[in-house]
C-alpha cells in the first residue's frame, strides 16, 4: 500500500479524510467518524448500502458539504481553508444524476470549466472533441443536447466534463448505476483502462460490490453512518471477509456468489457462476 510521503512534491492529490463526522440541521447523522486517506494515482472505491454517508463523504472533498467536525486535506491542506471555486476546478466530479446542463450542447457541456477558465472556444472544444473520442462517445454526438442521448451516453458527457481541466483529483459517484448493465461494463471496463493510462487519484461511489472489486485497488465496505465496516485490497476483503456485516456484503455467507479464479496475463479476473466478471486480483500491495 502507498504511504504518504513527508516530502513535498511527492503527495500530489492525496486525499485524507481525518475524523470526520456530519449531521445534517434535521438531526440526520449521515457520518458518524470516518477516517481514510486516498492514495494517489489509484482508485479508492467506497461500496455501501444506500443511505450509509458514501455521497456526504465525496462532497466533503470538494466542499459541498461542511463536515460537522473533523476535516479533509488535500495534499496535506485543509479544503476548508481553501477558496471552493478554485478547489472545484481543480477536481473533477461526476454526479450521481448526470447533472449534465439541459440547455448546452455536448460540446459545450464538455468544455463547461475550460470555458470559465477563460480557454478561447477553439481550444476548448477542440479539447472537447479529444475527451469525446476518449471517452468513446461519437463525434457526431457534439452537437446534440443531454435529453438527444442515451443514459449511458450522458454518462460518458459527464465523465468527459469531469476529465475536462485535466484534474489530479476525480471524484466519481455511482457513475454507471443508472445504465443498463451491458453498458455498465462496457464502461467500467473503459474506465479500468483509462486508470491504466492517466493513473488520477479517484475515489469512486457504488453500492454494487462487483463494481467495488472490479475497480477498487483499495476497497472500503461501509456500513451506516459511513462506519468502515472493512477496508483493503478486494483480494483481501474476499480471502478474509472482516464480520458477517461484510461476509453478507459481499454475498459469500448466502453462497449467492459463487467466486472462482481465472487466469488472464499477469492479473486474475474472478468470475462468478455464470462466468461474468466480478472482480480483478492483483500482487497484494501493488496498484495498477
Ligand atoms: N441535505 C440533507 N439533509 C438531511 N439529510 C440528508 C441530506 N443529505 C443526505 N441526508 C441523509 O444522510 C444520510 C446519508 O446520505 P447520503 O450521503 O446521500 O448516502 P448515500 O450516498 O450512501 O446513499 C441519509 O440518511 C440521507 O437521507
Ligand atoms: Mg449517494
């Protein structure tokens, strides 16, 4: 597992959660105490139920919710401390709903943070149309407004406006939960591949534990209240479930799932009874 190193320069990005906890004014305790560092270059997944804190703790990181106490750093500086147009900029968010604007052309969407950065037009979409093949989303798409695509399709609008200033951080949340699961592995398999390329520190939202294993290079199973129930590679998780809130999680004390091995070049691909892709060990301690 990385660890942070104290010199400067060599924790970009690095994501640290310290004790935080929210409430929300109606009482709600969406987190009760919650601590975790993001490591740089990988995917952080946090995998819970719904209602268990996963959206408060992603928007702690980029200030759209303020922690009740504890704080978050990034690179080692308190986000609080930090000016939260600029801090957004900096970090690309993909939002549970699309959150695409209706009114704006693909391109446009795409291009949204350039364009406020002041990037003339020309590059910005110029840009955009890069991000649109990256993201594998038909050029002739660029013209077209949200509500002209499909789901999966505004999905990838908003993967590639997250991806759009180029940002160290990315901050992802139940991004494919509302596509069809044909495309939804179409497009985790294209992200695992773009993590392979770019390496961004992202911390990824899902309740589905198959997502978790398949992208997660460290996993949290939280419980309510954002309680880690397990934290550690999927390897782990699976070969030493913590409890039985987690044994249930991940479906091995019902025998739901039946995991078995597959060899695929240097990295195993876990396969379930009916031969779908679930999950991907690596060395322990080793991120993609
Ligand atoms: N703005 C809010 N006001 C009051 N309660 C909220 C608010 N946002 C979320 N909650 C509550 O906090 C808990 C955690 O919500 P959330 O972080 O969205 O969980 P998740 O993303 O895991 O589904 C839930 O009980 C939810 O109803
Ligand atoms: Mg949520």
């Amino acid at each position: 597992m990385w660890q942070g190193g104290d010199t400067p320069g060599e924790d970009l990005a690095v994501i640290t959660f310290e004790h935080v906890a929210k409430s929300y004014p109606d009482g709600t305790r969406a987190v009760e105490d919650f601590s975790a560092e993001v490591p740089v270059g990988s995917t952080t997944v946090l995998v819970g139920s719904s209602g268990c804190g996963k959206t408060t703790l992603l928007r702690m990181v980029n200030r759209m919710v303020q922690p009740s106490s504890g704080r978050v750093l990034l690179d080692g500086r308190d986000v609080a401390s930090q000016d939260p147009v600029t801090l957004r900029r900096g970090i690309g968010y993909v939002m549970q709903s699309g959150g695409l604007l209706p009114h704006r052309r693909v391109l446009d969407n795409i291009a949204t943070v350039p364009l406020l950065e002041g990037v003339s037009k020309k590059d910005a979409h110029g840009r955009a149309l890069e991000l649109m093949d990256l993201v594998g989303l038909d050029r002739s798409m660029a013209r077209r407004y949200p509500h002209q695509l499909s789901g999966g399709q505004q999905q990838r609008v908003g993967v590639a406006r997250a991806l759009a200033a180029d940002p160290a951080v990315l901050l992802m949340d139940e991004p494919f939960a509302a596509v069809d699961p044909l495309v939804r592995r179409d497009l985790q398999q294209w992200l695992l591949g773009l993590q392979g390329e770019l390496g961004k520190t992202v911390l990824f939202i899902t309740h589905d534990i198959a997502e978790a294993l398949l992208l997660g290079d460290q996993i949290l199973i939280l419980a309510p209240g954002a309680q880690v129930a397990q934290r550690g590679t999927g390897e782990e998780i699976l070969a030493q479930p913590a409890n039985d809130f987690v044994r249930d999680f991940v479906g091995l004390a019902a025998g739901e799932r039946v995991l078995h091995p597959s060899g695929s070049g240097d990295r195993t691909v876990l396969l379930d009874a009916q031969g779908r892709a679930v999950g991907v060990l690596g060395e322990p301690g080793q991120h993609r």
